[in-house]
C-alpha cells in the first residue's frame, strides 16, 4: 500500500506522480459515498488518510479496491 510517508517522499524527491482533476474528482465522489467517508474530517476511517491529498496520487489506492 501507497502510504503518506511515501507520498511525502515523493512530493520531497519530486518524483510524485499525480493523476488528472477529473481522476481526483471521481475517486473523492466514490470515497464520500462510502460509509467509512468521515465527513466532517474528510478521511477513511479504514486507513485514516485525509482523502482530497490522497485521491491526488497516481499511486494510492482505495483499501477496499473501490478505486
């Protein structure tokens, strides 16, 4: 799993890579139809990421492979 600690190396290294707008917006519209989407802090309660920052990365996933 693409985790924050990589994806602040990457973001440091400048070698993140990013998925289009349109990717971002999709996934976030996934995620916020999920029922472990915390609303109010905007994070999965499964793997406690803020979702807007990680829907952004190329190489993040969903962990119930929903994206």
């Amino acid at each position: 799993m693409y985790t924050a600690a990589d994806a602040i190396k990457d973001t440091v290294l400048f070698s993140a890579e990013f998925v289009p707008q349109q990717v971002r917006k999709i996934r976030i519209e996934i995620c916020s139809g999920c029922k472990k989407f915390r609303k109010m802090t905007r994070t999965c309660q499964d793997c406690g990421c803020q979702m807007d920052l990680k829907a952004m990365y190329a190489k993040s996933s969903c962990p119930d492979e929903k994206w």
